[in-house]
C-alpha cells in the first residue's frame, strides 16, 4: 500500500519567461493644413497639401494573459519605455480625387509624416522618426 502526499519543490534554478503584452494607445490628432488643387481635367483633380499636426495621447491600455499560478513573480522588466504626452508632426500629402457627380468625388491620398521628436519619453534613436500612410475617403462638397 502506497502513501501519497502533496508537498511544494523550489528549484534554486532561476527561469526566465517571456510574456507579451497587448498595448493599445489612443491619440487625438489635430491638424491645420493647407492645400492647392493645381490640376483639374473632366473628372480627375490633383492636390497637394501639408501642415503640423499636435497628437495629444488620451488613453493607453495595457492587457496580457500570464497567470503565474503558484509562481511567485520576483521581477519584470519592461523593455518598452513609456510615451509622451503630446508631440508634433509635419505631414504632406499628395491627393487624387475622381469626381462621381458634381458634389460628390473619391479620394485617395499618400502621405508622408515627419515627427519632430520620438514618441518615446526616453529616445535612443538619434533619428527622427518618420511614417507613410495610405487615406482614401468619399466627400461631398456643398
């Protein structure tokens, strides 16, 4: 007959394990820019426009899944520096735009967004950091 009892082991060996973490930031842009439409031909246009643009951070989210169970958590290490609070961009676009009625066109605009410094509180990079999107939207004129 066997005896069977619980009993708790601690391995002097340290273990190192890696965790990700969602982060989700939440940013109010306002921009002011100036454009000039300088081609428009039957239903086609050509514009280009460029401005600052002040992002002010609203909200940062944080998730992650790790349940250490009866691990006991010693230390972590976070490898992400926080993000500042508001910073400013330069941008320029180039935008193409085809009329569907006299009121009403499809546009769609590369554009090209330079930051005046990193969005991080405590920059390594000594670059400036710069970024390309891609917008496309339906407007009506009145």
């Amino acid at each position: 007959m066997y005896h069977l009892s619980e009993r708790n082991v601690y391995d002097s060996v340290s273990q190192n394990v890696i965790n990700e973490i969602d982060k989700r930031y939440t940013y109010l842009q306002i921009p002011l820019l100036f454009g000039y439409r300088f081609f428009e031909q039957n239903r086609f246009g050509i514009s280009v426009n460029a401005g600052p643009t002040l992002s002010i951070l609203l909200s940062t989210k944080e998730t992650s899944n790790y349940d250490p169970g009866r691990n006991l958590i010693i230390n972590t290490t976070t490898l992400s520096p926080d993000r500042i609070k508001t910073n400013w961009q330069f941008s320029a676009g180039l935008g193409f735009s085809y009329h569907l009625t006299p009121k009403l066109y499809i546009e769609l605009e590369p554009r090209v967004k330079y930051y005046f410094n990193s969005v991080y509180e405590k920059a390594s990079a000594t670059r400036k950091p710069w970024s390309f999107e891609l917008r496309s939207g339906l407007l009506y004129t009145l």
